[in-house]
C-alpha cells in the first residue's frame, strides 16, 4: 500500500501545483500583449530610451511646468494590475467577477508605493469568488423587476468593501512579500548565486511546473524591477531559448531515427517560434539530458549577471524575437552573449550524453510525447508541431480518410479495417475510411494515414491534408488519437454528427469495402479468397526472405500469382515493412506488380519460432494478393481478429485447419 500511495500523492501534489501555475498563467498569458506594449513604449520614450520622448515618457514638465505624467507609469502602475485582476476575476465569476475583483485591486494598487501585480493575482480572484459567493445567498429570491437594482448595488457596495480590505489589510502584507522576495533576488545577484535557480527551473520547465514559478514571482517582480531600474534580469531566467535550442542541435547531430530527423524542424519552432514545449519530448527520451539545460541555463544566467543585462519587459513566447524586441538598449551584446553561451553548453553537454548513450535502443518520440502530455493533463502542442513524429492534430474537419501504402492492397487495407472499426465503434459513422495506394492518391482527403517511411511521398500527393505516421499497422496508438480527435471535432459541432445522413448505397466496391457493406459480387468471390490448402500450421521458414517465399509459392500454387510477383513481394520490404504488429506481417507485391495477379488469394503460414522481420518478431505471415478489391473482405476480418488478443491466442492454439477458418470468420461457408 505504501508503495503505491506515495507515487499517488505525488502525482496529486503536481497537478495540483499544475493546476495553480495553470490558473496564474490564465491571468498573466492573456494579457501580455499589454505587457509587450508597455515594455516597447519604455523602451523607446523613455529619458533613456531610443526615441525620448517627455510626454510620453514621463520625464521633464510640460508647457505649464507641470511634471510629465507620461504613458509609461500610469500603465504599469493602474492598467496593468487592473487587466491581471479582471481576467483573474473573470475566470472565476464571469464579467461579473472581473468587474468586482478590478474594483477590489485598486485599494491595493492606492495602498502601495509599488506596481501591485502579486496584489492583482490575489484580489481580482478573491473578488470573483467571493461575489459568487454573495450571489448564491439571494439566488432566486429576487422579487421580478429588481434583479438589475440588486445586482448593480450588490456588486458596487462589495467592490467598494473589498477596496478598502485590500487597501488597508492586503496591500500592506504584499508589499512586504514584494519587498522581501525583491531583496532575496538582489542578495542572490551579488552573492552570484542565481544561476542557480536553473537547477529548479529547467526540470520544472519539463514537469510543466514552471508556471507557477514563472508567471506566479518571477514576471511580477522582473516588472516591479524593470519599473525601478529601466531592465530586469528575471525575465530570461525561464525563457532563454538558448539551452532548448542545444538539445534540439544535439539530437540533429547524434541523435537517431524520428529524434534525429524531426530535431531540425523542432529548432525552427522552438527558436524562431518560441514553443518551448516542443523539446520536452526530447529530454523526456534521455532524462540524462535535463543536465544539458541546466548547464546551460546557469551559464546564460550567468552571462546576464555578469553583462549587468536583461530584458525591459516579459518575453512571451520565449521566441529569439521576443526576447531580442524586449531586450534593454544597452543589454543587447549580453542577452544576445547569453542566448549563444547557453546553447553551446546545453549542446555540448547533450552532444555527450547522446554519444555516450548510442549503442543503446532509441527511445519512441511519440511515446515520449504522450508521456508529457499525460505530466501536463492536456494535449499539447507538441503533439501537432512535431509532425515528423506523426503527431495528430488539425484545425480542419476530418470526414474523409485515406490509409495509403505502397501497393494500396494489403497495409492499407488492414490498417483502414482496424481504424475503421475504432472510428465506428466511437459512433462516428460519417467519418470515411478507405485505403489506397500512394500512387494514387489526390488531394482530396481531410486526413492521409501512412507508414512513417512513406511520409514524405504522400505528403507531396496530398499537400492539404494532415499526415499521420505509424509503424504499427495493426495496434498503433495514433489510431486512438484519431478517434480523441474525431470526439473532440464533434464535440465543437453545431450539430450532432448523428443527424448528418450519409449515402443509403456505395458508389463503387471501395466504398463498399469501406462501409462494411456487402456487395453480393464481392462475396461470392471472397469466399473462395482463402482456401484451406492456402493455410500452414507449421511453416518450415527461419527468416523473412524464407518466409516470404513460402508465401509466395502458397500465393502461386492457388493459381493467384505468377515468379514476377513473388519477386516483388522481396522488393516490397526493400522500401517499407509489411509488419503489422501483434505478430503479424503480409508481405504484398508493390504497386507496379499488380498486372501479375490474375486472381485474389489470401495464405496463412503459423510459426513455432518467431521470424525477425527487420528486427520485429513475427509468428503469423500472411501472403495477399488482390485483384479488383475482392481480398478486402477477409482483409477486414483478419484485421479484426489480430486487433483482439484473445483471438490471436485461439490462432497460436489452433489443432486444425478449420479452427484458423473459423477464426477468420468462416470464410469459406
């Protein structure tokens, strides 16, 4: 029990700091183009800006000889802390709350000598809960009529109570949190401690941690600092994008397959954009490598330390760009320094635990990624930007599906069947799926379904429509995410998926096969696809190309195939695997060898030993060939039964020819 229950409240504490970093970000994130405002008008007017400017500015006396007000202090004094405490308060209560808790902020924004940001996190929710609060008490007593004259008041008379509590009670405590946290920051630039903080930061950055930290101390006091000093160095202790930017380098030089080839698109995103997230996958690969950004977090923490560098206002995203328009006139050579020294460090070091680590078995970029979205509680971005990896995500309809492969007849078709049956098993039954070879393919489809190694040539048939790699025809968990995905679009529907009506007949057999809908032509035919001397409890093979022959000479001896195919069955796993998982493979001629089948037929061979199938174990291999789509019926079937487990051990177990037969549905009845 202890065992278990530690790791349980573990999980619990971090969501639960998740949940508050998440609810702090809610009320800083959306108003950072504020924040970006203020930072460019600081910086440009001024005394010491780019364009100085008196009366916008704030420095000097107008024409009267009254001192400038200028932009730059009412806005971050009054609008910016009034902002935070409206979108804090209208998470809570709606406008209603956001109305009270601004109201609420302004006693503590009067009450002290400081911006009052920790102040504004604090009010704007405590007004909106409360109000909600006051509301219930009444809710549904109203006489008709007075509900707009309860309203108004209510709402007036506790903003203005709230006012004075935050004036005379709030504002005081959190001045001396400000003061006190502001000295703690000070104290550790002079010791030269602060680079320290990376040893916390970077590690939370993966955890999603981070915004409790960020948003909740570090952006409130990097303002309070950049207000007083003209800069502050705490706006780029969690959004330097230089150590991100090393592992992502590192992993495009010694890093291996998906890693290795979606890490350069990946330092696009994460440089350029700004979407740290997207390298957490990496890290979450090699754990090891959260010492690589540490590393280089402390020397580009240090380097600012050193340069007396920072930024004038919150860098979000933390793009090279944000950061580089919200550097300080006389910083830029140290935030530029710190970027450079930061990812050469994280490289570096990373660049040596990766090479130290090669031998080893790559880890799965797409499970490292599920990983970190099941840490984050959501789907993150990272699932739709790192493509390569296959991810699933996209901002158009899905209603038509394509599965592709190389020859259109055998992959295909049984990864079409197993999505097909989770898509209708999830009751989207407007959804289409269909299989097809690359070949092809047009650009007519919403979402193309691919092996990984085939991307590329489908993306360039079907440039509209979203990719989505597996290597795992047969149990892979981006058929899952399909369906997450189709739930979510129906979700958002202004209409249920439910009343859309689909067409009463296929249009062709492929929509026939696609619908599950039985064409009398097309049965007649399956049912002889697979025969009984087509079947081999006992193959005789000990390798792929062994087993690829017997296969083939299955296919032939049914009167389905002639040498010319056989021979293309080898091609076929030249270029991609027919490995399906759950240990099955279905070697198929490639696209170019359909003229050498002159019938439909279907073989199964069953090994007492597993075959490596380029380095995938495989016990059950079957053999297809397909002529006018009449194999995609025990294709179907044959998905189905290696989709359950269950099933799959009646076939290790099968005496008897029949029993595999019946297995697959009966196929010959």
């Amino acid at each position: 029990m202890s065992t278990t229950a530690a790791p349980t409240r573990l999980h619990a504490a971090r969501a639960g700091v998740q949940k508050f970093g998440t609810f702090l970000s809610g009320m800083i994130m959306p108003n950072i183009g504020a924040f970006i405002a203020w930072g460019l008008i600081t910086a440009l007017f001024i005394k010491t800006g780019w364009l100085p400017v008196p009366a916008l500015g704030g420095f000097g006396n107008d024409a009267s000889g009254a001192p400038n007000i200028g932009l730059v202090g009412p806005m971050i004094t009054y609008l910016l802390p009034l902002l935070i405490a409206y979108t804090g308060g209208k998470a809570v209560y709606d406008v209603r709350g956001g109305v009270v808790g601004a109201i609420a902020t302004m006693g503590v924004i009067i009450g002290a000598g400081i911006p009052m940001f920790i102040g504004a996190m604090i009010m704007g929710p405590l007004g909106g809960w409360t109000m909600k609060k006051i509301d219930a008490i009444w809710d549904g007593k109203i006489r008709p009529g007075f509900e707009m004259l309860v309203n108004n008041f209510s709402a007036g008379i506790w903003g203005a109570v709230l006012a004075l509590f935050g004036f005379y009670a709030i504002s005081p405590v959190v001045q001396g949190i400000s003061t006190f946290a502001s000295s703690v920051v000070q104290f550790m630039v002079n010791a030269g401690i602060l680079p320290l903080t990376s040893i916390f930061i970077e590690p939370a950055k993966v955890l999603f941690l981070n915004n409790a930290v960020n948003h909740g101390v570090l952006t409130p006091l990097g303002i309070q600092q950049a207000a007083s000093q003209g800069k502050s160095i705490l706006f780029l202790l969690e959004a330097n994008p230089g150590p991100g930017l090393g592992v992502l380098l590192a992993y495009m030089f010694f890093g291996k397959g998906a890693a290795k080839a979606s890490a350069p698109g990946a330092a696009i995103i994460q440089f350029i954009g700004g979407i740290h997230e997207i390298y957490f996958p990496y890290i979450l690969m090699r754990p090891l490598l959260i010492l690589a950004t540490i590393g280089g977090g402390m020397t580009g923490i240090a380097t600012l330390a050193i340069t007396h560098s920072g930024l004038v206002a919150p860098s979000a995203p933390g793009s090279i760009i944000a950061v580089l328009a919200q550097t300080s006139r006389d910083s830029y050579v140290g935030v530029i320094l710190s970027v450079i020294l930061a990812c050469t460090v994280s490289f570096l070091i990373a660049s040596i635990i990766l090479r130290a680590s090669r031998n080893r078995e790559e880890g799965d970029l797409a499970a490292a990624t599920s990983h970190m979205e099941e840490m984050k509680g959501k789907k993150s971005m990272a699932s739709t930007l790192l493509r390569g990896a296959g991810g699933v995500a996209t901002a158009t309809e899905i209603k038509n599906i394509v599965f592709a492969c190389d020859a259109g007849m055998g992959s295909s078709a049984m990864g079409a069947s197993v999505l097909r049956n989770k898509i209708r098993a999830a009751g989207h039954k407007e959804v289409t799926v269909t299989n097809q070879s690359i070949a092809n393919l047009t650009d007519t489809y919403d979402m193309v379904v691919v092996h990984q190694d085939l991307a590329l040539r489908a993306e360039q048939k079907t440039p509209s429509a979203q990719i989505v790699t597996v290597d795992n025809f047969m149990g892979s968990p981006k058929y899952d995410e399909i369906v997450d995905l189709l739930n979510e679009q129906a979700a958002t529907e202004p209409y249920p998926f439910e009343g859309v009506v689909g067409k009463t007949e296929p249009a062709s057999d492929a929509e026939a096969a696609a619908a599950h809908v039985t064409v009398p032509h097309v049965h007649a035919e399956t049912k002889n696809v697979l025969r009984p001397q087509s079947v081999i409890l006992s193959g005789s093979a000990s390798d792929m190309a062994g087993a690829i022959d017997e296969a083939g000479r299955l296919l032939k001896a049914a009167g389905a195939v002639d040498d010319a195919y056989v021979a293309a069955m080898h091609e076929r796993e030249t270029s991609v695997s027919t490995f399906m998982g759950n240990g099955l493979a279905i070697p198929h001629g490639t696209n170019e060898a359909k003229p050498h089948i002159m019938a439909s037929a279907v073989t199964f061979v069953r090994y007492t030993e597993p075959i490596d199938w380029q380095g995938q174990s495989v016990k059950f291999v079957v053999g297809i060939a397909g002529k006018d789509k009449e194999h995609l019926g025990i294709l179907a079937k044959i998905a189905k039964v290696f989709g359950d487990r269950e099933q799959v051990a009646r076939l290790e177990a099968a005496q008897t020819v029949d029993e595999v037969l019946e297995i697959f549905g009966k196929v010959n009845a």
